[in-house]
C-alpha cells in the first residue's frame, strides 16, 4: 500500500474517532494538573488506551508518565511520539484549579489528545501493520519549570533527579531504545510553524549572608548583604556587553527577599536567576560570568554567598528532515500558505533535551487563542487543536516508517548527537552543575 494511501486512511480514522479524541483533550483542559501530580491526567489516558486503543502500556513512570507501545509489521526504527501532560500556574484562568492554581494555559491538554488521538488512528486504520517500525506513545510529566522549591526537595529524597519530566525520563533509560521522536505544542491563532532552534538554560538560587545590626543606631556593626547582592546583579551587567549576538544569552535575575525589617541592616537576601543561551557551551560561559559577579557582590562588602546550581534544560535543535516531512503534511491538510518557520526562538522546553540524544522536532500547530500562559487561553477551533495535531503526527509517522522504514533509518544515519549515548549526556550535566 502506498504513503499516500496510508495517509487517507489514518486522517479518515481521525474523522471516524473525533468524538473521543476530543472529549479526551476537553476532559484534561477542564481538569489541570502540574508537573509529577499528573495523576488524574495519566488516568485519563489510562483509560482512553484500554477502552479506546487496545495496546500495552507501561504507568507510574517518572511518577506519572505512561508509555504505550504499538509494533509494526517489521522493526527497523522505533519512534516516539510525545505529549506532555502537565498545566502551568495561572490561577485567574476561568478553569483554574482552585487549590493549586494550575491551567492549562500552555496547551498541552491538546498535545495530550493528538498523541494520543494518533495512536487510535493509526491502529483503528490498520495502517500499523503497514509500517516497518514501532512507535511508542508518551504522556510525559512536568515540562513547566514550575514549582521548583517543591521539585527540589523531590531531588533531595532521591525521589526524581531533574527538574523535567523529559531529563527523568532519559535519566531512567526509557529513551535508549528510541531512534527518533515527534511532539507537537498548540499555540494561539490558525496556522502551523515549524522552528529550528531554541535557547537552553540553566537557574539558581543565590543566598547572600550579611550581619544584622541597627540601621540607624550602628549599621556599622553590620554587613548589608542587599548592598553585596545589588552590587552582584550590576556586575552582571557589566558583563552583558561580553555575550555574543548569535549566542542570543538571556539573564534575567529577581530578588526573591530582600531584608527582614527596614530598620534592620538586611543579613539575609535572596536572589533567582535563570541564564539562557542558544548552546549548553554558551550557556555555560554565561553562568560562570554570573557566578563571578555574585561573588564580586559578596567580596565587596564582607559578606557570604551560596549559590544552588539547578539544572535547566538544554537547548532545542530541531531536525531539518524530519521539519520538512511535517510540514509537507500541514501544508496538504490546511494549506502551504498557513505554514510557517521560525529559524531560533528564546524560549525553553525539556524537549531539548530529547534533541541532545536523537532526531526530532518541536513543531506548533495553532488552534488556540488567547496569551499563552495567561487567563485568557482558550479553545478556539477544537477540530484543528486536536485532529489537523494528530492527523499531521500520524501522517508523518507514516512517512517515516513505511517503505521499510527507509526515511527513519537515513535520518538516523544523517544525525550526529550532541551526546553519544545517555552516559554523556548525564555526565554533561553533571559538569554544567558544578
Ligand atoms: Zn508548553
């Protein structure tokens, strides 16, 4: 049977099984959750896979992340296809969690669907049995970087190691086995982008230890550590004029505390920061220089400074081939003139990551509408949020693995890792964390 056919058989099993795909995404956008507390999420896609699906499935991974697996008629190349299953904190949205503040403001809700929505599509068609490879479907925990105090105590248990869902996941070895992997993100408006790069970071938690003292009667006894932590961040940006354009760093500090009562020399101030930039070497020249110039802070004034490394997420590199092949298939379903690319964008996602070690891409497909992380996110046009996501995953899954595989075994065979195996990439961060 030939790509083409394959193809109007999954969109046509899309069709068929809309109702369902829809009610799923409907069903996690109403019912937020965040990142390793996905537990009412993960059920939902429990259940979808056993009464909608039928294939075997792996839960409780990373916490709350499942694994469906569906094999082809032969296995040359195993693929995975992602949907994340977290919310972001927005609690002014109309479907906030009242407790927790979590919305689905960021879309996943629709990631989750169409992963999923493709995994029904692709058996319910029989065009699995037509394929060369397997695939594997991930509702993966914890993209949003949220909640990091809380995640951290989780590391300090032994509980998870990395912040990211993704990392964990790596970390746990459910990615060895991969060749190569595909995730769509929604976002606002009515048309398809696909990007080539993005920036990785890494985050800290910065603590300056003064002296108390009477601020009037005899600050001299004192040491003011918001002295030594404002002298820190404008010693960063005398370094600023350092980072190179194509480097595109990012540095963007808060103070978190700033001094206990006004009349007291402040001995306790606090600071977060995040440092961006486009490589995970860029990134980390820029954290050194941040370092420095917090410690400069400290120096100044006699004061102590600790700084909490926490590892960030390293930046997307999304694959050429596999980008055009996506995008193809958008063009066919909702027009070329709808599709767009994006060379490098500032923002960060664990997924990044997953492009350290194997081929892949981080297309968006539109059907949303509102700011992304505000109260105003909403569903705008259901059919293209869940159905044109899963149709164009599926579709692609298709390009990749029919005709023996053949296009997923050359861009395996074109694709250089940044990290030869999962040993070099945890030993990376192990380096970057230092
Ligand atoms: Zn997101």
């Amino acid at each position: 049977m030939d790509v083409k056919t394959l193809k109007t058989r999954v969109c046509q099993a899309v069709e068929e099984h809309k109702e369902e795909i829809m009610a799923l995404g409907d069903s996690i956008f109403q019912e937020p959750e965040l990142g390793y507390k996905e537990y009412k999420t993960a059920a939902k896609v429990k259940q979808f896979i056993e009464e909608k699906i039928g294939m075997p499935y792996e839960d409780g991974i990373a916490l709350t992340g499942i694994i469906g697996k569906m094999s082809g008629r032969d296995h040359k190349a195993n693929l995975a296809i992602m949907g994340e299953l977290d919310a972001v904190v927005c609690p002014e949205h109309p479907y906030a969690d009242p407790d927790t503040g979590a919305a689905h403001s960021c879309g996943h809700f629709a990631q989750v669907a169409a992963t999923f929505g493709a995994a029904l599509a692709l058996k319910a068609s029989g065009v699995m049995e037509e394929l060369d490879g397997d695939i594997e479907f991930w509702g993966v925990p914890a993209e949003e970087c949220v909640e990091i105090e809380w995640r951290n105590e989780l590391r300090s248990k032994g509980t998870i190691s990395f912040l990211g869902g993704k990392q964990e996941m790596i970390k746990l070895g459910y990615l060895d086995n991969v060749d190569l992997s595909l995730m769509i993100h929604s976002q606002p408006g009515s048309t398809c982008k696909t990007t080539g790069t993005s920036v990785g970071f890494v985050s800290k938690f910065v603590k300056y230890t003064g002296k108390e003292a009477h601020a009037g009667g005899a600050p001299h006894n004192g040491i003011n550590a918001l002295n030594a932590a404002q002298i820190g961040l404008m010693a960063i940006h005398a370094n600023r004029e350092t980072f190179r354009d194509e480097d595109t760093i990012r540095v963007h500090p808060i103070i978190t505390k700033g001094g206990d009562l006004v009349n007291i020399v402040p001995a306790d101030v606090r600071i977060e920061a995040y440092v961006r930039g486009k490589t995970m070497a860029s990134v980390l020249d820029a954290s050194k220089k941040v370092n420095r110039s917090f410690e400069a802070g400290a120096m100044a004034v006699g004061a102590e400074v600790e700084i909490v490394e926490i590892p960030g997420y390293m930046p997307r590199i999304n694959n050429k081939a596999m980008n055009e092949l996506f995008a193809a298939n958008c063009a066919e379903l909702i027009g070329a003139e709808n599709c767009t690319y994006t060379e490098h964008s500032t923002g960060s996602s664990d997924y990044g990551d997953v492009e350290h070690l194997i081929p892949g891409i981080h297309p968006y497909v539109g059907g949303a509408t509102g700011v992304e992380h505000g109260s105003s996110y909403a569903i705008q046009d259901r059919e293209m949020l869940y159905l044109v996501a899963a149709k164009a995953m599926a579709m692609t899954a298709i390009d990749l693995l029919a005709n023996g595989a053949e296009k997923a075994l050359e861009i395996k065979q074109n694709f250089t890792p940044v990290y030869a195996n999962k040993e070099e990439y945890l030993a990376a961060w192990e380096e970057l964390m230092k």
